[in-house]
C-alpha cells in the first residue's frame, strides 16, 4: 500500500506524490491508456556490458557469487574497502533495483542503500506497493567502496560488470530500475545526461529498465521528487503492460 504522509514527513520529504497513489492494485484503465513507450537518443535494446562473463563465473550459484565478491581482488578497490557488497533481496525477484557502489555505511554493514538514501529508497517502494526483500532485490554496478565516494573508473566498472551479470542472469528480473547518472549510463552503455534517459523505457538484455535520480540526489534536491514519482509509476505501468502481454 501506498506509504503514508507521516511517514514521509519523517524523511524531511512530505510530497504531493500521493495524490495519485499507485500500488499494486493501480488503476487498469490508466495502465491501458499509458503503455510504456521505447524511444529516445540511445537504442531501444543494447548491448551486453560484456559479450561473455569469464568462464569461471557463469556457473557460479548464489553462494558462489557471495564468495566470489567476498574474495576478489579483481580490482584495487579490495585495498581499502572493509567488505564486498553483492547485494539484498528477494533471489527470484520481478523487480532488481541497480545503484552505483557501496558507501561507507554499505561498506560497513555488507548492504546496499543503508542509511537515509536506504530509507528514502524504502519509502520510494512503499509509494508503489513494494517492500525490500519481498519481489525486490537490490545491488550495485560496483560490489566495492570506492574510496571517499569518488566516482567508480572504468577499469573498476569492467572488473565488477561480470558480477552483475550473474546477478542479473540468476534473478531473472521482470524489470529493472537504475538509480541514478551513472548506473544507468554504465548499463545503457552511453553518455547521455540522466535528464534525456529518465521518462523512456529502455532495455537490457530483452528486460525492461526504467531511469531515475539516486535516492542521495534526492536528498540533497528534493524539488525533483516528482520526477522521480513519474518514473516509478511509468515503472509500475511498464510491469503491468507486461502482464497484460502474457
């Protein structure tokens, strides 16, 4: 169900988004008339982050890839970080949130979108009826902490990408959301601004992903909350087109 006014309050972030509260029983007659549309400025389905995962991880089951970021030392992110973050959630998920790396309170609890972006993020679900955990993973592009928060570098990108992939390969997600700038360039494989990308249906190998702002873009551009509103319920009628589909 929809996340209460009060609740939003507590988030400093009381929005005018619930004057259409969209949940899990929305309604059809707007999912109908507002079907996803795919267009924009990159193509409609893109390639691959790489065209074959290394050989030793594309058998790797859950507890193999666990093991696998808790060990690697793929990149040089290893020296500094405190653990590897694989990710949270519902293993066989319709939904699989992507964030860009670990932060330091990640970093430290071995979880992503902890502290006030994980709260905020939280709330996000709730305004569509999702909860973390229950039809919902979450991950990032980067397993690792890159040091102070600085942005990731390509070639930490390309030790990381396989781990995603595998990820992604095991879940079998129904639709994909990309919080923020540079998750979603990095699986569009683009560099076009995130304003261009966000209110458009892309995909990423065949599924569904919908763009929108980093719940810690939020935090410090609250204006852009209804936005972020538009994009998840474009999400929610994306994932109800497909049922209809079925």
């Amino acid at each position: 169900m929809a996340l209460s006014k009060a609740a939003w309050s507590e988030l400093g972030l009381t929005p005018r988004w619930q004057r259409r509260g969209i949940a899990a029983g929305a309604n059809e007659a707007e999912a109908k008339t507002a079907a996803p549309e795919v267009r924009g400025d990159v193509p409609a389905v893109v390639p691959a982050l790489h065209s074959a995962l290394p050989s030793e991880m594309v058998t790797l089951d859950w507890s193999g890839l666990q093991a696998a970021v808790r060990q690697c030392t793929r990149c040089a992110l290893h020296e500094t970080r405190t653990q590897g973050v694989l990710g949270v959630g519902d293993l066989k998920a319709d939904w699989l949130i992507i964030g860009e790396a670990p932060g330091a309170d990640e970093d430290r609890l071995g979880e992503p979108f902890v502290g006030q972006a994980g709260k905020l993020l939280d709330a996000m679900l709730a305004g569509i009826g999702l909860k973390r955990g229950e039809g919902v993973y979450i991950a990032n592009v980067l397993k690792s902490r890159p040091p102070g928060n600085r942005d990731p570098q390509p070639e930490e990108v390309a030790a990381c990408a396989p781990y995603l992939e595998r990820q992604i390969a095991l879940i079998q997600p129904r639709i994909i959301l990309a919080l923020g700038r540079f998750a979603a360039q990095t699986l569009l494989l683009t560099e076009t601004p995130i304003g261009r990308l966000r209110g458009k249906v892309h995909t990423y190998r065949g599924v569904p992903l919908v763009v929108t702002y980093h719940p810690a873009y939020l935090l410090r551009n609250p204006a852009d909350k209804a936005k972020v509103w538009e994009d998840l319920r474009l999400a929610v009628r994306t994932m109800t087109a497909a049922g209809q589909a079925q």
